[in-house]
C-alpha cells in the first residue's frame, strides 16, 4: 500500500517549488525559537498582510530542510513540495483573529512553560513568533511575560492592547494547552 502510494504522489512530492542557500533546521529539543520556526510563522505573517504576528508551535514543525544531499534527484539547494509537506505534515489550517493583551499573554506564558522546566505538559508548546518580539523569565518553573512589542510599530502592547494574529487551528482550539487562543 505504501508503494503505491509513492508511486502515486512521486510526481507531486519531488516538484521542486523553491531554493535556500542553508540548511533550515529546526530546535530538536523544542524549548527554543529556531530559524525553521521562524521562517514558519514568517511565512503565516506575510501571508496575511493584516495582522500583526504569527504564532506556530514548535511540535508542529516535523523535519529540517536541509540543502543537501537531495531527497527527489532535485539538485542541491533546491526545495520540493515533498520536503516542505514533511516539515509541517499536520494539514493545519491557519486562522486569524484578534486577541487581548491578557489572552495573548496568557498564551505566551504557556508556550514557554517547556523552557521555564515545567514539560509536564510537552515540549512541542513552545512558540515560534513574527511580528512581536517577546521577553520574559521563569520564575522557578513559571513563566512570565515581561514585555511584548509589535514591531510593525515598536509599541510595547499593554492591558488596554489587542493584536490580530495569525496562528494555526490546532492552537486556536487549545492544542498544546493554548486555551487563552
């Protein structure tokens, strides 16, 4: 069944569809941003050119795009569709909407239990983020948000503040323990 299912896809998987000059890994220990993270929720971000910031989850990003040795017989450097179906191989659906600073917060502090020491919850929480640039420090194993600053304006968001994110549904409906989403 397997192989015929590959022969069926082959066509599709190995259709080339970009280019990178470096490899993109990801944090195989999911507790940290990552330049695969990043080019994730970056990619999200300027999807939509409305919102603000982008947030992905570290335990949804799957593979490394790496520039070499080809995967498909593409020459080095280049990019299938295959390659990038296996970094984020979930189907998610990317959903917009407007959050609160205390929602957004809230979120963000889950995110970065994992990081804090607490990974009862898993580590694959940890979020990869555009658009904001995040500070905070663990209180033994408690996260707190010290600062979030939209850097489309480099105002540092407080109470009163709301932002329009871009996120995926399996956060949006709490996956990964993102019930303020």
């Amino acid at each position: 069944i397997v192989d015929e299912a590959n022969a069926q896809t082959a066509v599709l998987r190995n259709k080339v569809i970009g280019t990178q000059e470096f490899d993109i890994k990801r944090d195989p220990t999911r507790l940290s941003e990552s330049a695969m993270g990043n080019m994730v929720a970056d990619s999200m971000r300027l999807k939509y050119p409305g919102v603000d910031a982008a947030i992905t989850n570290s335990g949804g990003l799957r593979a490394d795009l790496n520039s070499s040795p080809p995967t498909a017989g593409e020459q080095p450097g280049e990019i299938t569709w295959g390659e990038v179906f296996a970094v984020l191989p979930f189907g998610n659906r990317t959903v917009i909407e407007t959050l609160t600073y205390a929602n957004l917060k809230a979120g963000l502090e889950n995110g970065f239990k994992p990081p804090c020491g607490d990974v009862a919850g898993g580590t694959g929480r940890t979020p990869q983020i555009s658009g904001i640039k995040v500070t905070f420090h663990c209180a033994g194993t408690v996260p707190v948000v010290d600062t979030i600053v939209r850097l489309s304006d480099g105002k540092t968001l407080g109470a009163a503040d709301s932002i329009r994110i871009v996120t995926n549904d399996f956060m949006f409906t709490g996956g990964d323990g993102y019930t303020a989403f």
